[in-house]
C-alpha cells in the first residue's frame, strides 16, 4: 500500500514572510520542512478570513483544518502551532507541537506586576478569557513544546506542570549582512539605535529617561528610532523638547534596507521588560554592534555581561545611562563588545538553526506515532 504524502500544518494568526518578526522565523522553518520533504501548510489570516475578533482566530483556524482534513481524507504527519492558537487542535489525532515566542501567560503575569496603565477592568476582565484560555490548553497538553528562552521553562513548570524533557529552547538565526565593528562612524555624536516598536513593553520610557541623565551630565548623541510603527511626530512627542533634535524616527522599513540602518548606529539598545529571543538584537550582534539590552528572557541567553555586551536590570534608567555613557565616552569599549558579539553569533544562520528544530520535531514527535 503507497504511503500518503507526507504534511505539516503550521497555525499561527500571521503573515509567513521575511518582512516581519515571527513571520521570519515561520518562513525559515517552513524552508527546513520542505527540504525534508513535508508538504508546508499554513493557516493564517489569510486563510480564515476577516473575523470580527481576534479571539475567534483559533476557532476558525480549527474550521478551516477540518475543511483540509475531510479533503485529504489522513491526518498531517504534526501539526506545528502558535500558543494563542493552539486550544481547539487539542483533541486532534496527531501529535502536537506548541511554539511560543515568550509565553502569553507569563508576559501577562509581568505586566500585572508593574501595574501597565493599559490593564484596565475590562482588558483584566477579558484578556485572560479570549486570549489566554487558548495559550493555557495548548500548553498544558501538547506533546512537545518550542520556547524562545529559558525563563519560559521555568515559568512552564511552575504554572503548567511541565517537564524539561518536553522542551526545546529553539534558537532564532541571523541574516548575514557583511557588517563589521569598523563599518560604522566615528564622528561625534554616537548614534544610539533602538530596534523595535515603540510600545511600553520595549521599555521606551527608560530609554527616555537613560537621554535625559545622559544630556544632565553633558553627553549627547543621535537616537535613531527605527522599525517603530506608528506616527514619528507622535513618537517625538513622547520625547523632552531640549531632545527631539537628536531624535531620528524611521517607523517603517523592509529586510533590504536592515543592512543601511544597522550601520548607522554605534550601540544598539533593546530596553525591553519582556521577549522572546529578540531577532532586532541578534542581527545587532551580527552586524557588529555594541549591544546593551536587559538582563531577562532572551536577552540574557544571548549575552554574557562585560563579555559580548552589556545587561541592566528592566526598568533601571540609572543603571542605563551608565552603561550608555561608558559605552559613548570608550570606542575601545565598543569594539571589543561588538566583535564578541559578532564572534557569538557565527553559527546561528536560518539554515543550521531551522533544521535544529525539524530535528527536534521529528525525533519527539514522529517516533511517538
């Protein structure tokens, strides 16, 4: 009897592309899956639709498999799914893979803890039920789980009972971009970048407050605010008026021009009280960057203090503006820690990293079918 094809289903409410975040990694992954020969499947927004609700994405996801499953008439070989996504396929007949880019759960624990101004009575009322139900099931009952970071194995065993063994702390890659610690200016003022959306959560107050001791003490330099999304007048707008003329924002830009942008910059900063594995810090350390980012989640897997960069405690602007100012006033201080964190980062192209967790899939998964 010949033998059905071989097909992966990948659910996850996004894009696959290279242009986006957790739609790169998706599009390595998918790369890996097909030289072993899966046939890729994916369901997105694309492929269920306009919902009225974010929190109905899972659901209609789920429908549309079913719709996949009657007309293939066997199961996929796994089924690879985002967190948020990942409850309704719980009953399903194959074996089950739940990736998270850090975890829902965990991410909402934190943000309850500093008190966000966003977290009123209706979004604590309702989060947890459209959002995170689906994230807890999954989690809780699939058969091999992905993380981003060791926090997220910690925080898995506490809350949802797991084992290590279950767990693979995958690891995102990097685009060679033919950067070193030299390509870059070294006329004054130094550019220091920041790499992500302009949101709380990437710790955008701290950045402004580390400027402001910064410009106190007399040390100036350029910021350059790029991948931002929204208004740049807006964004400005969050910044002191004695600083905005130092401010440069980019909201929007594609894969091609990452290269223009990293070379811009001087140090690299990434002052986030929550990710995952953060792919703007990886190709920072590429790229040759000094980088100093927050002693947390996968920043703190990715650099050793004093060694391939610099870590600070979330929150801590003090503890910033100082690194910042050593970094500002010593470009032999740069250039060590930029070429570390070039060096550390040599073996992690798409290719190498996105045939790990096929690996990975494969022997938990397959072996257990």
């Amino acid at each position: 009897m010949a033998q059905s094809p071989k097909y992966v289903v990948h659910v996850a409410d996004i894009h696959v592309s290279e242009e986006s975040g957790m739609g790169r990694i998706a599009w390595h992954w998918k790369q890996a899956l097909i030289e072993r020969g899966y046939e890729y499947i994916h369901i997105g927004p694309e492929e269920v639709g306009q919902l009225p609700h974010g929190g109905l994405f899972p659901f209609a996801a789920h429908r549309a498999y079913r719709k996949i499953r009657r007309q293939r008439g066997y199961s996929p070989s796994f089924f690879l799914l985002h967190e948020a996504a990942s409850g309704p396929f719980m009953g399903e007949d194959a074996p089950t893979a739940i990736f998270s880019h850090g975890l829902d759960r965990r991410s909402w624990e934190l943000a309850k803890q500093r008190g966000r101004e966003d977290l009123n009575f209706k979004n604590r009322l309702l989060f947890p039920l459209w959002r995170l139900r689906p994230c807890d099931h999954g989690v809780s009952k699939g058969n091999t789980l992905l993380f981003s970071n060791t926090e997220d194995i910690d925080f898995a065993g506490h809350y949802y009972h797991r084992v290590p063994d279950d767990i693979m702390v995958f690891r995102n890659g990097v685009n060679p971009l033919n950067l070193t610690e030299q390509d870059q200016s070294f006329t004054p003022p130094v550019t220091v970048g920041f790499l992500a959306s302009w949101l709380e959560r990437k710790g955008i107050y701290t950045l402004i407050d580390a400027a402001k001791i910064l410009h106190k003490q007399g040390l100036s330099a350029h910021w350059l605010l790029a991948g931002t999304g929204g208004d740049p007048e807006a964004i400005l707008d969050t910044w002191p008026d004695y600083l905005r003329s130092s401010v440069e924002v980019i909201p929007r830009f594609v894969r091609s021009e990452e290269a223009n942008i990293l070379a811009k910059m001087n140090i690299f900063v990434l002052p986030s009280f929550f990710e995952g594995q953060p792919l703007s810090l990886l190709q920072a350390m590429e790229a040759g960057r000094c980088c100093i980012t927050t002693r947390c989640c996968g920043q703190r897997d990715l650099i050793n203090h004093g060694e391939n960069g610099l870590l600070y405690d979330p929150g801590d602007a003090a503890a910033l503006a100082q690194l910042l100012a050593d970094c500002i006033q010593d470009a032999t201080l740069r250039d060590r820690l930029a070429k570390q964190a070039k060096a550390s980062v040599s073996d992690r192209h798409w290719s190498t990293v996105s045939h790990e967790v096929v690996d990975r899939l494969e022997a938990q998964l397959l072996q257990s079918t």
